[in-house]
C-alpha cells in the first residue's frame, strides 16, 4: 500500500521504518525537503538529522506535504498541534476522500518554554486546544472531505509500531472518529504492528481525553524514570 | 482511625461503608446535616437520599463539614470541584497538619447542562481548573498547613474501595502530592482496601493529569458499555 507520513521526527521515523519493514510504499512528507536534508544537528529535541537517518532506508522517498499526501492512499499525520491545521489545510485538495490518521498532542507553542515537551517538574507545557475541542476535530472540521481519525497518541510511537516490547503486547490502543472504514483501515494498520487489543472509543469527540491523556502519560514516564517507555491496558 | 468523609455522594458512600467495615470511626461531613437528612428523593444523578442509607449503617455520625473535619485524624474529600475550595477554606482550621485526600474531578458547573456528569456523546462536561493548574493544586494552595493528596480520581470510588473486583485487582491506582508522608498515609489507606499496584506520580502538578483523565475515562467507560466498571494497568 501506498502510505504518506506527514513529519520526520522520531515519531514518523518510528512509522517510516516500520511500514518500509512491512513493504509498504513509504512517502515522507516535510514542509521544505531541501531543508530538511539540509540539516546536519540535532533538533531542539536531540533527534538526529533526517538526511543520514534517510540514506540508511532505502527505499523511502523525501517529498513536500502535499507530494507526500498526493501519492499515499492512507496518510498518516505527526506534525506537531501548533502547525497541523494550517498545513494539512494548505494540502486539502491532496488530502480529499483519503483516511488521515492523526497522533500529535496539540501542545501549545509557548516561546518561553525552550524544550516543548514536559521536563521533570520544571515549567509544564499546555494544550491547546483542550477540554472543550481537540486537534483532531480541529483537523476533521477543517478537511470536510477526509476521514480524521486520532490514534497512537497515548503512547510513544516506537511502542506503537512495536508493541510487543512492552508485557508481551498486553496493552491497549485507542481510537476515534467519524468514519468506520476509517477506523477500519486504522485497525488494520494496528493489527499489522502487532496489536491485538485495541478499543474504538466512538466519535471524534474522544480525542479530547485521547490529547488530554499526554499530562498522565508524562507524569508516569516520570515517575517510572526518564525514558521508560510503557503501556495502558484496561482492565475489563 | 478517625476518619472524615466530606461528602455524602455515591463515592463518599462507598468510602464511608468501606471504612466503617474496615474498623475505623467514620465521621461523614455535608454543607448542611438537617438539609441532608431531610431530603427524600434522590438527587440530580439519581443517587437516594442520604439518610434511610444513614440509618442502616450505625456507628457512621453525620455532622457539618467544620464538625468531621475537626474530629477526623485523615479526611477524605469529595467535595465537588466548583465548591471544594470555598468550603474547604471555610474549616481550614480544623484541616490543619492534617492529610486530606481530594478525589474530586473539578467538572464545570454550567447551568445549560442538567447532568453534570459525561452523558455519551451529548454535550461535553468541561474542567475547571484545567491544564495549567489542578483542583488539588487550589486546594494546597487555600489550606497551606494541611497535606494535601490527590488519589483516588482515576476511578470509579466503588472499585477504589474494592479493587479486586476488577481484574483480580491487577490494575494500578496513582497518588500524587507534596508530602511524603500525607502520601504514605494514602497508600496505607490503599493497601487496606486491598491494592496492590499504587504508582507515587510525584509532586501535585500530576494532579492535572490525574483529573484531566476524566475525559478519557468517560470515554472509555462509554466504549464499554454505560455502567461497565474498569481499570487501568500500567504496564511495563
């Protein structure tokens, strides 16, 4: 299958290299690919540059947002909650009656904060949106013609395409939205990484506990030591 | 132990029958014991009236919330969060160098919604605090010589008391706060209810991860099924 991810964080290369693993087609999509493959630091967040990451998957192929999402028949969004709208937005015609799975945490870019994810009980970040609307609705309402459903984002997402790693798989994964074949398409991806107990939490509306998870899901990482990585399984 | 309950709700109950059989001197605390005691129909959530459920538990005393508080070792409130800090700060003299274990999810009061309560997919209850700061927070705040614990919220209050129903009680159960010992006071109380997996998330500010999981709670149990009683495991 033909799949776009949107981002070349550690979080899309986690789905880039899983999916390549799968033999899917894997088209990356960046706001600016020679920028990207420009770059020879690490980023704010120590993710190495995307350049050598990419010459060592081959295969993969480095492509604007919206050539990226042109050529994916399933699109599958990272692209963090202060820039998503606007971008995916600027792509729409390219996004239209496809299912885009959407997992970023809709921080709120707070130019006071230098690292934009939580530091142990230093300066804590906020959402936004939050509570009262979510990213992904944000998301659904601004691309009427494609199917928005939000998923992986209570856990890290090399756990999401390796969930195994954790207590044997026996964790869960959410989902929501508004579109059944969506989900469908979404389940399926989930089963192919490995997961067997995933929970459809109905309509879009969820998200908001899905983003609004990303405080608990800090606060246990935390307390279980810094880059512990683990799972939620709901107990029945 | 003498111990206050601040409330007289569904999950004050269950802490209050809870204790009583666990042995301990249970004084439950309400705005008003006369208002309370003369109510015959059940309440805006169809919980009954507090006072025939009275009657067929001896020993349990009803008072003023000031009256419990002061003749309790360890308080347990649950209070609702658009009035807990108002009436908190009200006995703060009777909560001093006390621990008081806040449970409450700080649900907005909005007079639009006759539920105050998640209703599956209707209108959408909001927090308030949220995000950047926490009921729990508040109260430490109002009451700086009382030991404030955030615990208990992630749960429906009657699994809280009996956490073996559940999964065999494999499921974890989180505290939060900024004193060691008012938290191990809290896991104390847990253990006698039977927990086994109590996860220390650190200082008070995991306490708006803890409430905000409200959402997500919802949202599962409406996954489940309206009714279905769950936990939470985190899995390493």
């Amino acid at each position: 299958m033909k799949i776009a991810i949107l981002g070349t964080g550690g979080g899309a290369r986690a789905h880039i290299a899983k999916l390549a693993e799968l033999g899917h087609e894997v088209h990356v999509g960046t706001r600016n690919p020679k920028a990207t493959l420009a770059r020879t630091e690490p980023d704010m967040v120590g993710t190495p540059p995307f350049g050598p990451w990419l010459a060592e998957h081959p295969g993969v192929e480095l492509h604007s947002f919206g050539h990226a999402a042109a050529r994916g028949e399933l699109i599958v969004s990272g692209i963090d909650g202060h820039n998503a709208v606007s971008a995916l937005s600027a792509i729409a015609g390219q996004l239209a009656g496809k299912t885009l799975i959407d997992y970023a945490v809709p921080y709120l870019y707070n130019p006071d904060i230098e690292h934009p994810w939580p530091t142990p009980w230093g300066v804590m970040p906020t959402l936004d949106p939050c509570d009262s609307d979510s990213l992904a609705e944000q998301i659904q309402r601004a691309l009427p013609d494609t199917k928005v459903v939000k998923a992986f984002v209570t856990q890290e997402q090399t756990t999401v395409v390796n969930p195994g790693a954790i207590g044997g798989g026996d964790h869960t994964m959410f989902i929501a939205g508004e579109h059944a074949d969506a989900k469908q398409q979404a389940l399926d991806l989930l089963k192919a990484y490995g997961w067997s107990d995933v929970l459809d939490l109905g309509p879009l509306v969820a998200a908001r506990g899905m983003e609004m998870y990303a405080h608990m899901h800090s606060a246990i990482g935390f307390a279980l030591g810094f880059g512990t990585h683990f799972g939620i399984k709901v107990v029945r």
